[in-house]
C-alpha cells in the first residue's frame, strides 16, 4: 500500500482500517491520454453478507465555483475509475459475487457553502472535514474502545487505540480533553 499524499488521506485511512475494511492509498485506475495516471485518494472493501462493500474516498479543497466542484465529482467518481477500483478488488478478494455496493465519499478540508449546496443532488455522499469529524470518526473510534478485538488485562484500565492509528489516537485526544471545537454546519474547521 503506498503511503497516502496528506493527513486528512492518513485520518481516512485509519477510520476504514478501525471499521474493518482492507484499505488501498493512491490506486493506480486509469492512464491519461497524455500519459500520466489517474489515482483514486484512499479506498476501503471488504465483504459484508456475500456482498462487496466499496468505499472510495477522495479529499481536497473545493473552494472553487459550483461548476468546477461538478467537475471534479464527475472526474474523481468516473464510471471507468469506479468500474476500475471495482476490478480491482473483486480480483484482489477473490470476489464472484455481482452483489456490490459501491459508496463515494468527498471529504473537503476546506468548502464555500454554495459549493456544498450544489452538490447535495450528485450520487457522491459530500461530508466536510469537521463534520465527518465528529458524525462518522468520533462514532466509529467510540464503538472501537466499547468492543475492542482485546481487552486489557486489567479491569477499569482506559482502553486505547494501537499506536499504529497515530492520527485517530489524536482525534481521540483532542476530543477526550475537549478541545475539538467542530462546527457542523460550516465547511471550515
């Protein structure tokens, strides 16, 4: 697995990783015309009631007009990137099954409001950092530390994640000591 481009493709990565997907950074989907490839951000699968579920992630800024958000959906969520990461892990899985369930996520770091609004009619589920913050990481971390694959050898000892999570481990800190301070309904953190 390639090393992922930025923290926030770290912090995806660690989330699917702890809600017990096999996670790929960076996959190669396609070739450009001019040559170069196409990588989708950050893609999680696992197999779910003879099902394949896929994620796949992509995170930036979308600070530019609703036309350019649009187009970014459109490129970043293609048909043949997404039939590609599919290939990808039916292979990967072993998987014969045409039962697939494919979930697009966008996770702005930093959005405009009418950006966000405009893309609330498109397939891709646009969650902004703060927000997938607090709905989907925190929840997930919670859940993790209530029924975690071991338990300490102690009773009443404090439950943490492995130091692998390194970026969970510090949104579980900040959020332990109260000192996230997440707006839900802003784009900005």
């Amino acid at each position: 697995m390639p090393f992922p481009k930025t923290w926030v493709e770290e912090l995806l990565i660690e989330w699917l990783h702890l809600e017990g997907f096999l996670v790929e950074a960076n996959l190669p989907v396609l070739v450009s015309v001019a040559g170069g490839r196409y990588e989708a951000d950050v893609i999680g699968a696992r197999i779910v009631n003879d099902t394949l579920d896929i994620r796949h992630l992509e995170s930036g800024s979308l600070l530019g007009g609703q036309t350019g958000a649009t187009s970014l959906m459109k490129k970043k969520f293609s048909p043949s990137i997404c039939r590609s990461v599919t290939n990808y892990f039916t292979r990967r899985l072993s998987f014969s099954s045409d039962q697939i369930s494919y979930e697009k996520y966008y996770i702005p770091t930093y959005s405009s409001k009418p950006v966000l609004k405009a893309l609330r009619d498109t397939d891709v589920i646009v969650k902004p950092l703060p927000e997938f913050i607090s709905k989907r990481i925190l929840p997930t971390i919670k859940n993790w530390k209530q029924k975690p694959p071991h338990l300490p050898k102690a009773r009443g000892k404090y439950i943490t994640l492995p130091d692998s999570y390194w970026m969970l481990k510090l949104v579980d800190y900040l959020d332990s000591n109260n000192l996230l301070n997440i707006s839900e309904t802003e784009g900005q953190p």
